[in-house]
C-alpha cells in the first residue's frame, strides 16, 4: 500500500509501485488525497503494477482520465467534512472522526 498526499504525473508512483511488485508484491495499491492526473498520469497508472489508486474528490476527475484508466476510484469526502463543520459549530472534539468506526462510515 502506498499512501501519497498529491498524485499529479503518477510517474514517482507508478515507478514505486513497479518496484513493489518487483521485490514480490502479490497487490499494490495507492492511496492520496488529491487526484490531479496531469499529463501522462492516467496512462501511467494504466500500465503499471497498480491494481487500483483510491482518492478523495477534492479534485474532479476529468474524462479524459477516466477514459484512459479504469484503476481510480474516487471517495467522497462530504460525510467527513460535515462532521468536522458539525463538530466546530458545537465546540466538541473532532477526536471522534478519527476513530476507525466512524471515520469509515464517514468516508463509505
């Protein structure tokens, strides 16, 4: 599992994930925040020993990516922000959306 805050070319990760894959890895996957494909990143991430890249929709996936890739997946954020908003409005601790539970449904 490779976990990234920021994929833009993919060609750092693409090139770990073959790594990876390489030294024995039966599965690879990537994890970020941020999904900006620019340039050769769908393509990229296409060829490589990638089996899926999960990201947040902080960033819309253009159609061209889409098009080129059937290997991102994108999770909404929406739930977890609304509790982090909810959270601050009513002066209680945001510690709670950090917990495994939670968060998960936040994110599902």
């Amino acid at each position: 599992i490779i976990v990234d805050d920021i994929i833009d070319t993919a060609g750092t990760l693409t090139q770990a994930a073959n790594e990876l894959k390489n030294f024995g890895a039966e599965r690879v996957f990537a994890f970020a925040t941020h999904g900006l494909f620019n340039g050769p990143a769908a393509k990229r991430i296409q060829d490589c020993a990638l089996e899926e890249v999960v990201v947040a929709n902080t960033v819309p996936l253009r159609d061209e990516v889409k098009a080129q890739t059937s290997k991102i997946r994108v999770i909404s954020v929406g739930k977890l922000l609304d509790g982090a908003i909810r959270a601050i409005h009513q002066g209680e601790s945001m510690s709670a959306l950090f917990n495994n539970d939670l968060g998960g449904r936040l994110l599902a």
